[in-house]
C-alpha cells in the first residue's frame, strides 16, 4: 500500500502524469530550472541527468557527465567517496532518505593542479518505479563552502567576518553530529553483526501483537528460514499457537515476568514442505520494559538441545536394551539350572552337564561378539560344539552361510544338545561311528531356507526316547516354536538322523 | 492341552506366551509344579494370537513376554483385554521399555520365583472377566489384576 502511495506521489505514473500535466507544464524544464542543484542517478550510480544548477556547480557539461558513473565523473578524496558511496547504497538498498550534512567535492578550475574545495551537504532521496523497488535516485546539493572554517581562509576576503563565525559553529556542530552517527551506525551494525552470528536463538518481538523484528540466523535456523520479520508471532509461527507458547508469551506481556522453560519441546514446520518436525529448547522469554512499568516486548533467547536429548534417548534405548538381554540372559540360566535339575542324576553330574550347557551359551555369544553381533557363520558354530570330539570322526558339508545372530543364539544350543547325545548315547561314543552334518540354502518365497541333515551312523543301536528330554524338547521348541521351521528326528537303529528346514528371512537379532 | 482343572481346586490352564525355549521350559515346569497347566507354549506372536482368539474360553490366565523375537507382544495384550482374559506380563524390560499405556499393568520380571508366580497369577484368574473386558474402555488400563 505504501509503495504504491509514494509511486503515485512521485507522480512516474504515465496516467497520472498525464492527468496533472497541462501541456505547457514540461518537468524536464521545471527540473532544469530548479533553483538548487539536482543529479538523477540510476541505482548503478551512473548519471542520467543533472540540473543547470548542478552542472554550474561542478563546472561540468551535461554531454560529459549524462551515462557516466557518478565517482567517475566528479571527483571526491578519499573517505568521502566511501561516505558517499554509503548513503547512496543505503537509499537504494534500504528504501528511505538518507542525509549527507558534509562532503567535499573538488572542483577542476583552471590550475588542474590544484583543485579547488568545495563543501556539500547532500540530501539522497529514492525514487520507485511502478513495482515499488528503488529505481532512481535524486541527490540534492546544498553548496556550504562559504561556512566551512578550511574554506574560510581562501576565499576570507570574499565573505564578512560576523555571519561567518556564527554559521562555522553551526556547520561544527553538523560536523560532530556526522561523527557521532558514523560511530553510532558502526556501533550498530558491529552488535547486529553479532547477534546475527550468536549461536544462541534470538529473537526480539515488540508491541501488543509480538512482531518480530528481528530474528538472528540460529533463530531462522531453527523455524525453518521462513519469511517471519514484520509478522505477529501468531502469524509467522501458527504451529506454537495451540503448543501454548502464545499464551505463554502474553502471560510475560502482562506480567512483566520473564519464563524460563528448560528441556522445551517444539513441534516446528521447519522443512521446507512445512511437515513438522520436533526440536528441543532450553528457552527465556525476557520482557523487555516499556515507558513506565508496561512491557514493550519480549526478548527471546534459547539454544537448541534437540542432538543433546535425541542422544539422551538413544542412551536410554541402549540402556533398555541391555538390561532386556540381560535379565533375558539370565532367565535362560536359570531356566538351564532348574531343568537341568529336573533331569535327575547325582550332583556331580549335574554340576557337569550344568557347565557344559552354560559353556554352550557363552560360546555362542563369543562367536556374535566376534562378529559384532551381526550374526556368525553356520561351520563355525558347528565346529564350536564338535571341537572336543576327534575331527577324524566327523565332517561338515556345505556352502559358507552367514546367520543373523538370532538364528546363532538357537542353533547353538541345538548343535549343543544334539553333540552331547551322539557323545553320550550315539555315534561319537563307539568306537566306529560317524556324524556328517550337510546343509543347503534354497530361495523360496523370496526368502532363503535353510536345509540341514544331522546324520550318525555306525553308532551304537538306539530307540526312540520313551519321554522327551531336556535336548529332544529343547530342539523342538527352538527349530518349530521360535524359528518356525519344519523338524524330523529319526531315530534309526544305525543312529539318530535329524532333519530341520528353517527360513531365514525376518530373522533378526 | 486343555484338560487343566483335573485336580478341581487350584489347577489352572495357563497360556505361556515367550520366545526363550529355555524359559518356556521353565515355565512349563513351575506350572506342572504349581498344579497349573499349560497351553501353549507359543514363542511367536502369530500362532498365540490365532489361539487365543480361537480358545480365549479355556484360557484362564496368560503370562506374556512382551518382545517375541524382536517383534513386541502388545497386540496379543489388547486382544486378551478385549476377550476379558486375565493375563502378566514377564518381561526383561523395566518400564522404559514397556509402552506408555501398559506400564501400569502387572510384570512378573524375568527371573521367577514360584512363591509369587503363584500368587499373581491365581489373583489374576479370580478377576472378574467382564471387569478387564470393561478396563479397556477407560482411557489407559490400570493394574486390573
């Protein structure tokens, strides 16, 4: 609405130009009459035209200066081109007058050698086209060589000791003035440098409807670098309105308390498409104090902890973790001890068969540990068992397979089982028995099977078991209950051949 | 399977529901021990709910480990609620573990002394079915049992 209203002013509407201008009103004369010197830039700084009276106090021509760049055309010394060059820029880039109240410009006389000084206070203004973006400017001069003190002596003679006195102290303190703002903006810009790059959230929200007014980067960050300057919270962050963080914020308009929330979760539309996404905060909502005891805004500074607490929660998961398997670890010994037991026999054989089996386990875990837990070969875990009986008297045959770990964890109690027999009742305990344990993979269904054929012979002659085991029943479970696959012991009088099909798929630790 | 109550006072028929074959075997002692039998055991979640939703009448009361091979239980939970079936849970996880809404129910642990498997679960069989079936329309089951 603005834009447009300084647009129409300007009066660079070709409709509105035409309706103000009778056809004897022409601004390229007006402008070329104007009493005070005018220059028209383009925002590159070129030149497009000067007045008459421009043109007189610079000694330049029109044809020599139209299309040339400003610091080109005229000359200015040193830290009044970098003076000069600031205020334009301020005008084009920020959109608003900008005053220059002293700037000296050296003007080529006759002696080119030594240019004579002149002094300018210059007034910038920009000028919008029909979008509302800077497209001109206007520089307009006012010539104060007369006032200024370091002129005084050159052109003394010219001008009257008593005006002169008086106006160099005015044109002093215009001096002092330009100072103090250079320090002043350079003071500015140096701690709005830094609370732009503070890696802390900050944000300062001002007036009854909290707009933001300013947000450093680490606060864009965490929203998301959305557009928000200028807008009423409510507005730029919808999403923490019905998180309570609104009301959390009026409540500090009202009171004049600041709030402290440590741990803070905040569901942020941050991503691009808007999808909201959890971030933490440690967060203080400062009031910032008003004319007399009312709050004018609220200072908001935080720091993002979400990779602190997400850590948090990973521990915690670990932790979680580790204590299931542990207590799981130890359910299971006590679940040997007790049906170890239960088996009957003196108490050395229990302590025996006991430690075997607990041997078993922990085997199995050293052969996961090695592999990281990522599961262990299928020979290893058979070697593991047979390795106390003469490698003479058995034999592995098949592919090199990788099993997931908890697969592993149940085959080695099977193998270990299934040894102990064939040591205790089968064919590793005659003299002329043997064991072949052979396996093969087979895709099926898109998963892979798992075939293996446990076959002693030369054994001595064994029956059926009259009730199930320890081993028999454990086998059972383990391959048809927990790895749901397909199992068949066959109890022939040359000895125990067991079969069992699993799938591998869906197995995991 | 289902022919518990022979002894007529105390025997109950007791779904065991975990993926240790060890602990199953366990289980299934201390259960022959306590008088109890056992149905089951099912070590994965798919077979146990299959039954229970098939023989949920002769259930009397089921213990329920909550991660089975990775995959959590919780399902065959709402489902016994569903079916007013009294059931604990006996799982290696402390309540961290346990999802929010079921943290309040019972948990017997993983290391099982007989005394109080004993107890639970023959409070949790004199529970009222319809009063755990009517727990669940509550917003969070609280310890019904």
């Amino acid at each position: 609405m603005s834009t447009e209203n300084i647009y129409r002013a300007g009066g660079t509407d070709a409709g509105t130009a035409a309706s103000l201008s009778a056809p004897s009103v022409d601004f390229h004369t007006i402008f070329d009459y104007l009493p005070t010197p005018h220059l028209l830039l383009d925002t590159a700084f070129d030149i497009i035209a000067a007045n008459q009276a421009y043109l007189d106090l610079t000694a330049q021509r029109q044809a020599d200066i139209s299309g040339v760049n400003l610091f080109a055309a005229l000359s200015f010394e040193g830290e009044d081109v970098k003076r000069l060059e600031d205020s334009l820029r301020r005008v084009r880039d920020h959109g608003q007058v900008d005053l220059l109240p002293l700037l000296c410009y050296r003007r080529r006389g006759q002696d080119k050698a030594s240019p004579e000084r002149y002094y300018w206070s210059c007034t910038h203004t920009p000028i919008r086209d029909a979008s509302g973006r800077v497209a001109f400017i206007l520089q307009q001069v006012q010539d104060v060589t007369g006032l200024h003190p370091a002129k005084n002596a050159a052109i003394g003679s010219k001008a009257g000791p008593e005006p002169l006195a008086l106006s160099s102290a005015v044109l002093h303190r215009a001096e002092t003035v330009q100072a103090v703002n250079r320090t002043l903006l350079a003071e500015y810009s140096h701690l709005r440098r830094l609370i732009m790059q503070a890696p802390g959230l900050m944000c300062v929200l001002s007036g009854p409807d909290l707009v933001i007014e300013l947000a450093n980067n680490a606060y864009l960050d965490a929203i998301g670098h959305r557009d928000v300057i200028g807008l009423p919270i409510r507005e730029a962050l919808p999403e923490i309105v019905r998180q309570g963080h609104l009301q959390l914020l009026d409540t500090v308009m009202a009171t004049g308390q600041p709030f402290v929330g440590q741990g803070m979760r905040l569901t942020l539309n941050r991503k691009p498409n808007g999808e909201p996404e959890d971030r933490y905060f440690d967060l203080v909502y400062q009031p910032i104090a008003g004319i007399g005891s009312s709050t004018s805004g609220i200072f908001v500074a935080g720091v993002d902890i979400t990779d602190r607490i997400l850590a948090q929660n990973q521990q915690r998961l670990l932790m979680d973790e580790l204590n299931h398997r542990v207590k799981n670890t130890l359910a299971t010994v006590q679940a040997i001890a007790v049906q170890t037991l239960r088996s009957g026999g003196p108490p050395e054989q229990f302590v025996k068969t006991f430690k075997a089996r607990l041997m078993a386990m922990s085997r199995t875990h050293n052969a996961l540990t090695r592999g990281q837990w990522q599961g262990a070969d299928l020979a290893d875990i058979l070697r593991e068992e047979l390795h106390p009986y003469s490698s003479s008297r058995w034999q592995l045959r098949g592919p090199d397979l990788h099993l997931p770990s908890r697969v592993v964890l149940a085959l080695g109690l099977v193998f270990h089982e299934l040894a102990v027999n064939a040591a205790k009742y089968g064919s590793l305990s005659a003299a002329e028995g043997a064991l072949t344990v052979e396996w093969n993979t087979q895709e099926k269904d898109g998963a892979t099977m798992l075939e293996l054929e446990w076959h002693e012979s030369g054994g001595a002659p064994i029956e059926p078991p009259t009730r199930k085991g320890f081993g028999s029943q454990l086998i059972e479970r383990s391959i048809v209950g927990e790895l749901n696959g397909q199992l068949a012991m066959d109890y022939r009088p040359t000895g125990l051949v067991c079969r069992f099909t699993i799938s591998l798929r869906g197995q995991t630790t | 399977m289902t022919d518990g109550q022979t002894d007529g006072k105390t025997g109950l028929r007791v779904l065991i529901v975990e993926d240790e074959p060890l602990v199953t075997m366990l289980l299934e002692g201390m259960m022959e021990d306590l008088g109890h039998s056992v149905l089951g055991p099912f070590l994965r979640l798919e077979p146990a709910l299959e039954f229970i939703q098939a023989n949920h009448r002769e259930i009397d009361v089921a213990i329920l480990d909550v991660n089975l091979g990775g995959i959590r239980s919780f399902a065959a939970a709402d489902l016994l609620l569903e079916l007013g079936v009294p059931f604990v849970f006996a799982s290696g996880y402390d309540e961290a573990g346990i999802d929010e809404r079921w943290r309040m129910w019972p948990n017997i642990g993983k290391l099982f002394y007989e005394d109080e498997l004993k107890a639970i679960l023959e409070k949790a069989a004199a529970e009222d079915r319809r009063s755990i079936a009517r727990s669940r329309q509550g917003s969070a089951p609280t310890a019904a049992v």
